[in-house]
C-alpha cells in the first residue's frame, strides 16, 4: 500500500506504533506473545490471539502518517501471510 503505514497497537493499554511491514509489526508480537499462529484469529483491523481478545484485541491495520485508518485498512491474504511468518520469527527470539 503506497504511502501508509502498519499500525499496531496492543490491546487497549498499549501505544500504537508503526511499521513498515506485516513482517516486522508480526514479529514484535511474537516477542510479547505465547501464542502460535494457529491461534491467530483475524478481524476487522486487528487480530486476536492469546489474552488480547474481544474488546481488548490488537489493532493491526494499514493507515497515514497519524493513524487514521485507510479505505482498504485490513491485511490482505499476503499480508496475513507475512505476518504470520513474523509472529514465528518473534516467537523463536
């Protein structure tokens, strides 16, 4: 996606950050999750896995500079994928 960024944020304590791909935002959840990527559930702009659930879900979607949401914000399938591989990555850190 042209000009936007990763936003993630964990849960609704956290700060959102950004980043540059699904890879790298993937493996700075598997640095703070126990999760495995079966367990991964995708949602409208997020995701959720472990105790980041419900209401309390990780935001994950693409948007501008201040992280407003895009049009088409959500992960696509090979975004999912390259996130996933991150998350693995992350675990195994």
């Amino acid at each position: 996606m042209k000009d936007a960024r990763l936003w993630l944020r964990l849960g609704d304590q956290g700060d959102y950050k950004d980043f540059d791909t699904p890879y790298d935002a993937g493996v700075e959840i598997g640095l703070v999750c126990t999760c495995n990527t079966a367990e991964v559930r995708f949602r409208d702009k997020g995701i959720e896995v472990d105790h980041f659930i419900s209401d309390n879900y990780i935001s994950l979607y693409w948007g501008d500079d201040d992280a407003q949401p895009a049009n088409d914000a959500n992960l696509n399938e090979s975004d999912r994928l390259d996130l996933l591989v991150g998350i693995k990555e992350g675990l195994n850190q």
